[in-house]
C-alpha cells in the first residue's frame, strides 16, 4: 500500500511541475480505485489504525492529480479547435491537426475527444459557411389574399304605411302620504382598553427583536476549517487564543477561518473538505 501511495507522489509531483500530462498506467485510475477501497476497509475495521489518515492524504492528492490533467486535457483541446477551424477566413474547412496530448489513459482518450466534438459543433453553428448556407435558401413568394368585391347595390326595402295607434292616457295614481324613515341607530360598542407596552413589562413587539450580530461575527470567525498546508510556517497564535503550527508542506491542519484566510490570501494553504 505505502509503494502505490508513493508513486501518487511522484504523480503529483510531475503534474505540478511539467505543463504536460504525467505518463501512468492505462489502468491508473481502477488501480486507484482499488486501492482507496482497501483503505475504507481497513480504517472501518481499525479506525485507530495507520489506514485512517492515509486514506485522508491520498485522496487530497488524488483529486489534485485528477483536476490539473482535467485542465491540461481541455486546453489542449480548445489550441487544436483553435489552430484547426478557422472561423471568418472564407469559408472555414475542419481539418484537425493530429496533436492528441501524450499519456492519455482510455477514460481520457475519449474525454479529450468528446471536448473535440462539442467544440467542432459549436463553431459550426456560429461559421461564415453555416451564415451562407442560410442566404442561398431560396425565399417562397409572398402571396396576397384576393381583394373579394364590394357590390354599390342595395336590395330595395318596401316600406308599408303604417296606422296611427290610438293614445290612451293614463289615470293618475292617488296620492299617498309620505313615509319618513327613522335613521338606523347603531348600537355603540365599547373599545377595549389597550395595555400600553411600558405598564406591560411582558408585551413585545416581533419587529424589535434584538439580534446579536457581533456574537454571529465572532462565531463565523472561529469557525473551525480544515486546510492543506503548502509551505513551511512557523507556530500561530489563533483568535480563539490556541497555538497553531508549526506547519510543514502537506499537512492538513484544523484552525479558525481567520488565520485560514491569512494561507489563502499568501497562497500558503488551501480549503479541503474531507
């Protein structure tokens, strides 16, 4: 177990230092599987053995061998795109130069040309050639609804005379005498008496409520965060008034955000989640 986790080392050391792909096995990455799962086993089995914070350490390192060959695989496939389709020089012709990157396992042969795809269709789309493909349609005709007629003549209506009615008139009613309405009297409620916030010592008003902010602030500042230590530090002194360090490269260490801040900001360290 101690020979493979060496060699993540060596792996991790090339990738770092050279700007192509480290060479591996073609089975580099189930090897690496295989041997993170003998790990988990022996650390459930003996938490308090030596397989607990190797398990922790190989797979910090091997998520920095898998995102840095991730970048280098698409950048070189965006520089072939780029050297191989031309886009607004005439009319573009696809003709990829053969620069596959070297040392590419399987699982990242068909990565790298999956990239290679997707960037060919997208420049496709967006070419002078699929613009002029669009302009050589030939347009259908407009074709105008017909105009119907409009006819002047109108049927000719034949009008009948007709009788005068008779006016009957209208006997008038008798007259009623008036009738008043009283007003509606509304019967009067009494207002409850309303307590006054201060002779009530228990009344409370929701949008008052005190909030403490600066425990919130000082809590989020010793917040306690795990962090992979890049270069040699000497010994801290946290917020939370605990000693730190000293610190090696490699070491993954528990200390306050604040202090943690101070290794991001001088790239001395990093945020890891285990």
């Amino acid at each position: 177990m101690d020979k493979f986790y060496q060699e993540l080392r060596q792996i991790q050391k090339k990738e770092r230092n050279n700007g192509t792909l480290a060479r591996v096995e073609e089975d580099f990455y189930s090897q690496l599987q295989e041997y993170m799962d003998v790990l988990k086993q022996e650390a459930m089995s003996d938490p308090f053995s030596k397989a607990v914070s190797l398990l922790k350490q190989s797979q910090i390192i091997a998520t920095e061998i898998c995102e840095r060959r991730e970048k280098k695989i698409s950048e070189a496939a965006v520089i072939n795109i780029h050297r191989s389709y031309h886009l607004f020089t005439g009319k573009p012709q696809f003709d990829l130069v053969d620069t596959t990157p070297l040392n590419l396992t399987p699982e990242e042969e068909q990565f790298y040309y999956s990239l290679i795809d997707t960037l060919k269709n997208h420049r496709g789309n967006i070419s002078l050639e699929k613009l002029s493909d669009d302009d050589e349609t030939p347009k259908k005709p407009i074709i105008k609804p017909k105009e119907t007629q409009k006819t002047t003549l109108t049927p000719q209506v034949d009008v009948e005379k007709t009788e005068p009615k008779p006016v009957i008139k209208e006997k008038p009613e008798p007259k009623s005498s008036p009738i008043v309405k009283k007003p509606d009297v509304k019967p009067q409620v009494k207002p409850k008496p309303v307590e006054d916030i201060e002779d009530n010592p228990n009344a409370f008003d929701a949008q008052d409520e005190f909030y403490d902010f600066e425990s919130k602030k000082v809590a989020k500042d010793t917040e306690l965060v795990t962090m992979l230590v890049f270069d040699e530090v000497g010994a801290i002194v946290g917020v939370d008034e605990k000693t730190y360090g000293p610190f090696r490269p490699q070491d993954i260490v528990t200390l306050p955000m604040v202090n943690a801040k101070i290794f991001f900001k001088n790239r001395k360290g990093r945020q890891v989640k285990i």
